[in-house]
C-alpha cells in the first residue's frame, strides 16, 4: 500500500462546503482506501464494547460489587455520549486528517491506561475516555461520506460501517478469546497497539481535504447539533428509528450471557462471545443496503428489513430448545440492523452538507441512547421473564419501530418528501 491508493487529490473533494449536487470530487475512493477506513472505524468502536463479557472478571480482579460491574459500562456509554456532543463536531471546525490522527492517539494512551488500572477509580476514568474516544468511528464514517461521489455515498457509507458492525459484534469474540488466554488486561494491550499502528495507516495514507470549514465558534458549533435535529425532519425520523433499533439489538446482547453461561450450555467466555460473529454474516449481508438507498429503494430497504428485525425474535424465543435457534436468529437481527442503520445514514447525508460531522453526531446520540436504554431495561426484563421476558420485550421494541416507520414513511414509493425534508 502507498500514498497512491488516496486518489483523489488536495481540493478535490471540496463537495461538503458547497450545495448538494454543485461539486463532485475529481475521482471516487478506492477500494483500499474504504477498507482503511472500515478496519479503523471497526477497531475504534470494539474499543468501547471489549469490557461488556469481562464484567465479570474484571469486578473480580478489582474487588467490584455486581452493581458496580455495571458501572463500567455506564461510564463507557457516558463517555461516548459526551465524545459526540464535544468530540464529532470538531470536524466541522477544524482539519478532519489532523483530528482523526490525534484522536487516535490518545485512544492508544486511553486504552493502555485501562489495562494498567490498579484501582476503580483510575480504572473508570480511563474506561470512560475509551468511550469518549470510540466516536472517532463517526468522524471516519462522516470524513469517508464527504470523500465520496453523491451517487455512491449511499455506498460508500454501508461499506464504512460494515466495518463498524463487525467491530460491535466481534469485540465480545475476541474479548471473550483474549481472557480465557491471558487475562482482561491483555485486551486492551493489544488493543493499544493495534490502534497505534492502524494512527501509523491514517497518518501516511488519509487523504487531504481542502474545504471552507465552519465559522461558527466551538460552543455555538456544539449547540447547533442539537438545532439540526429540531431543523431537520430526516434526522429526527431517522435518529428516532435509530434508538429503537440499537436498543432492540442491546436487548439481546447484554443478558446473553446469563442463559449461556449456567447450565445446561455453561459456555465460556470465548463461546459466548462466538455468537457475536454469528452477526457477522448478517451484517455483511446488508452492507449493500447503501447502494440500494442510492437507487431510490430506501424507504423499501427500511420496511423489509424491520419486518426481519421483528420476525428474528421468535427463533431467538426457542433457545431453550436448540443454540441453532439463536444463530439463527442472530443472523437476521444484524441483518436487519444493518441495513436500517446504513439507510439512515444514507438519508442524513443527503441534507446540510456543510454539517455532516454535526449531522453524525446527533444521529449517534439517538444511538447511544438507544443502546443505554436497551442494556438497562433487557436486565430487568431478564430478572422478572427470563430469557423469554427478554424476547417479549424484543419484539415489542421491533413492533413499535415497525409502526412508527410506517406513521412518518412520507408520501410516494421512496419516500421523496421525506429526503427533501
């Protein structure tokens, strides 16, 4: 690989300070180059899902109650909440290159101070500035978008997070492999110098962007994200969407573990975290739902696929009777979520520009909601239902979805209204 697979050249791709459709970069990103970009953007966010199979292990390597367990999640999803109010919106500011290589920098310190963590204390500091900086997924995803032609945005973006997905669903595999081998701390090592080395990748090989950054001043930049979703009806629409669906995957994955880890399955660590790459496939799958947007199939692609989303919940019901059922139903949950998620991103995209990073963080934080609420509700859904609570409580938030999608789908096939805001 050499600087050349960055083929667009300094200036090309003005296309984010200017109208929809009134610049075009002068070449389209490569295939190298997307792929740069998904293996980053899925490593930043595994970053901030490594700690949620440890929790065990980790409270009780730090003398930590079961309560304060869950904290290490909370302080993980505070902390990427706060990186996408006071961290994406950066990049509507300043130089994206030089943002993305620094954030991932201090990512490589972040993480190695987790595994050097002696205390709680200095243990959730560091885990929350993972978190904070896990969101340099966002500036890639939004830096790749602006790369790219408008006519293949759509694609460009689901093969971006393609790669994010993976790195969601494979953190607990690798997680899981990496402590049964050598003990927690031994993640986020060899988390730190992957992160490292990939910063080396960015540093040589991201390309230039001369554009017309914003004018507004840091505070009113951070404020205008959350005037963006009162302005703009797709990315209420869409954020909304959003939340529901992460907080329906985050049902399935944060109690997991309970049913698989006690008898009869009793799997370890590495097994449990297996079922997370069962998604994989799923999520590949959908990772052209992108391009499908692109060709004006968008609205469709939303429908279909929250109808799967619905559907995935009664195998995932019949786990008592086979684990089959579960991968099964795993395999069309992530699909599902894939292509919704790459679909609202496609949508967003096509409005306001000149706000993309501000765009990509208030999408996000419908997300990081949804995924706060989904982990905490599907605990005590387990608690009071069992596994069964939990897959009653799926299927309700795939229902809710469903509807609400089909209240707001705006007039015409594919939904035109609605990408015109």
């Amino acid at each position: 690989m050499d600087g050349k697979i960055a083929a667009a050249p300094a200036g090309a791709a003005n296309e984010v300070s200017c109208p929809e459709g009134s610049a075009r970069p002068a070449s389209r990103l490569t295939r190298p180059m997307m792929t740069l970009f998904a293996f980053a953007a899925g490593l930043a966010v595994a970053n901030a899902y490594f700690a949620h199979p440890l929790l065990d292990v980790m409270a009780a390597d730090l003398d930590l109650s079961e309560t304060g367990a869950g904290l290490i999640v909370g302080a993980t999803q505070l902390g990427y909440a706060l990186g996408l109010i006071l961290l994406v919106p950066l990049g509507d500011l300043f130089d994206r290159r030089k943002i993305i290589i620094f954030q991932s920098l201090l990512s490589v310190a972040a993480l190695g101070f987790v595994a050097l963590s002696a205390s709680v204390e200095m243990l959730m500091v560091s885990i929350a500035a993972v978190g904070m900086l896990a969101v340099l997924t966002q500036a890639l995803v939004a830096y790749a978008a602006s790369l790219s032609h408008q006519a293949e945005r759509g694609r460009v973006v689901g093969f971006v997070t393609s790669g994010i997905v993976i790195g969601i669903l494979s953190a607990r595999a690798v997680a899981g492999f990496l402590t049964d081998l050598a003990g927690w701390r031994a993640v986020y090592i060899v988390s730190s110098v992957l992160t490292f080395l990939i910063a080396l990748l960015l540093y040589k090989l991201l390309p230039d962007q001369q554009r017309e950054t914003s004018k507004l001043s840091y505070l009113r930049l951070v404020a205008s994200t959350f005037t963006l979703i009162a302005q703009e009806p797709v990315l209420r629409v869409r954020g909304i969407i959003a939340m529901l669906i992460f907080a329906n995957v985050t049902t399935l994955l944060t109690p997991l573990v309970l049913p698989l880890s006690v008898p009869p399955f009793s799997l370890s660590h590495t097994q449990v975290g297996l079922f997370g790459l069962a998604g994989i496939a799923g999520a590949l799958a959908a990772s052209r739902a992108g391009h499908w947007a692109d060709l004006g199939f968008g609205q469709r692609t939303t429908g279909i696929s929250l109808a799967l989303m619905l559907a995935a919940w009664l195998p995932i019901s019949l786990l008592d009777q086979s684990l089959l059922w579960l991968v099964a139903g795993v395999l069309v949950l992530d699909f599902g979520l894939q292509a919704v998620h790459v679909t609202n991103q496609a949508f967003i995209y096509r409005v306001r520009p000149e706000a993309q990073n501000r765009l990509t963080a208030a999408y996000m934080l419908f997300y990081s909601l949804g995924s706060a609420l989904g982990s905490s509700f599907s605990t005590i859904a387990y608690a009071y239902g069992g596994w069964h609570g939990v897959c009653l409580m799926g299927a309700a938030l795939s229902l809710i979805t469903l509807l609400f999608w089909l209240m707001t789908e705006p007039a015409g096939p594919q939904g035109g209204a609605m990408l015109n805001g």
